[in-house]
C-alpha cells in the first residue's frame, strides 16, 4: 500500500488517527514480548489472525492522548498483555479470555485494551474483533473494520462530547465559550475548557508587577510594554498539560510565566531584532524548546533560534496552542 493511500475500510479521521499514533503502511514490530509471557503464564497460543494484527498494530496508543481534534471516541491501546506480566496476572488474562470465548462460542486471544483499560479486545480466528471483560460482544468482523469503529463509529464514555466535522472531531458549537466585546466567541469550546481546567476564568486578573521587578533586575533591558502587561494579567500563571496531535500540529504544554526567559534577554534581543518588534516573553512552550513573546501590537510570537508568529491576538495564539494549530 502506498504511504498515502488509505484503507477502504477507513475513513480520514480514522487514517489520521492511525498515523499520529505511530502506524505507517508496512509496519512491522516483533511480537515475542507479547507472544511468550501470554503462552507461559496464561496458556494462550497466538493464532495467525491475531499475528497479523498485531505485527501491524502492536504497541500503538492513543490512551494517553490529552481529548482534542483527533481524540478517538474510545481510546485504545493495542498490547495484549503488560511487559511485567507473571503467573497471577497472567491467570486472571486466561480467565477472562475463557469467559469472553464462551460467551461468544469461539476462542478469542487479546490484541488490547480500550475504555481507559476496562474492556479487553480479542480477536478470532476469522480475524473477527470483540470487545469485553467477563462477556463479549462483536465489535466488527474484520480488523480495520474494528479499528474504523474505535475511532469514529464507537460511542464510549468518552472524556468529552467531541462529533465529527469533516475529517476531525471537535467540540459542538453549544458547548460554550466565553464572548468577546463583538459578541462573539474568543476561542473556541476546546480553549474554554482547557483554559478554565488550567485557572482562567472571566474576568481573571492577576498583579504583573513582581513580574515586571524580577524581570528588570536579571536585566534592565526587560522593559514590559502594555501588550505584554495585558497578556499577563489575564493569563500570567496559567500552565496547560497536553500531549497529542492537534488539528495540524502537536498539541504540547504551555506554560504563561515571563521568568521563564529571565536570564535569556540576549535571546529575546536578537528574537526582537528579527521580527522588527520590540518582543516580551510570556512564557514557553513544546517542554520548553521555544518561548513565547508578545510584541508591542498585541501579536505574539514563538521562537528560541528563529522566531514565527503565531498569531495576530492573544485569544487566537491560545486558540492554536490548546488545538495544536500552527
């Protein structure tokens, strides 16, 4: 298959999801890991459909990823058994795998975990995929088929009430966002939420003037213009945790404290110097690997050796950190 092409089975959510959890066509990955500790503690010999998924799919993950535009409706995680597995866990693998096999009347072996690790996956001899813990039912009847259902079809107690728009999922319109002087919504329903989990709220306004000292005695070039005064006292302090793929980009956290950069003036110099604004640093982001300045406009900016804008506004610079949009 080309690197482009993409499954009949699939839809392009579920292609994207696929991809950014690490699958490309061709994949392969050894399977003793899985294969040996399953056949020694649990009794369990890996049947060729099952072989074939998972020297395919094998360790993908989407169970850690932070809910956004690419969030499956039922995170998954294909390793069907942990790496420390012994005779007890492995025990209670057989037991399980024995109810599930006799409630559906054939044999199934484990190709991973969904529901936040509450539901097993098995799969058949004839490459069939059910889902269960105790009890099983039909997931789909083949494996792509299944993995089309995991993203987009199958509805869990999923984090958040994401639907699908085009090729991704989203937050509904009517989730809510705060509204702005036009009456319009500053960001979008993702941002809101993200940001009130991280502390902001509506009208949420902090001191910059420690910021604004500390910052002048590590150099008496930091000079905070009102843009970067603005930013801070609505959103200084803030820190987002994320991880994932974004809309186009990575999804990574953020951190909103000017001290970040306190001792890299010369940094934000030669930053300023090229993007022919005087620029503030507000914070940082991707664990640390560029910061984020303000410039006198309101505009702000990303950069540690070359500097990008981001965004024209503070709330549209938010937007794209929190949904991964560069």
């Amino acid at each position: 298959m080309a690197s482009d092409e993409i499954p009949e089975e699939w839809s392009t959510l579920t292609y994207r999801v696929l991809r950014s959890a690490g699958w490309y066509p061709g994949r392969s990955v050894p399977l003793d890991r899985y294969e040996s500790p399953l056949k020694e503690f649990s009794g369990l010999e890996m049947p060729e459909a099952a072989r074939r998924f998972l020297g395919e799919f094998a360790g993908l993950s989407t169970s850690t990823w932070t809910p956004g535009p690419l969030m499956p409706q039922s995170p998954f995680r294909f390793d069907p058994c942990d790496a420390d597995m012994g005779r007890e866990l492995g025990a209670q693998v057989r037991d399980t795998f024995l109810r599930m096999s006799e409630s559906v009347g054939t044999p199934l072996y484990p190709i991973g975990r969904v529901d936040e690790g509450a539901n097993y996956l098995g799969m058949a001899a004839d490459s069939s995929v059910y889902i269960g813990n105790g009890g099983a039912e039909l997931l789909a009847r083949s494996a792509y088929g299944a993995l089309e259902m995991l993203a987009v079809e199958r509805r869990t107690e999923a984090p958040l009430p994401f639907v699908l728009v085009g090729d991704h999922l989203e937050l509904p319109p009517e989730f809510g966002a705060t509204h702005g002087p036009a009456g319009v919504p500053r960001w979008s329903p993702e941002t809101e939420r993200v940001l009130r989990l991280a502390g902001w709220r509506p009208g949420r306004v902090v001191s910059t003037e420690s910021w604004g000292r500390m910052m002048r005695e590590a150099d008496e070039g930091y000079v905070m213009h009102e843009a970067a005064r603005r930013f801070l006292s609505e959103f200084g302090g803030l820190e987002v945790h994320q991880r994932g793929p974004g809309v186009n980009a990575a999804r990574s956290p953020f951190r909103l404290d000017p001290l970040l950069a306190k001792w890299d003036f010369e940094i934000i110099e030669s930053l300023s110097e090229d993007a022919e604004s005087q620029l503030y640093p507000v914070g940082d982001c991707s664990q640390g690997n560029f910061y984020l300045t303000v410039a006198e406009d309101g505009a702000v900016y990303v950069g540690m050796d070359e500097i990008e804008l981001l965004a024209d506004s503070a709330d549209e610079a938010l937007d794209k950190l929190v949904r991964g949009i560069r």
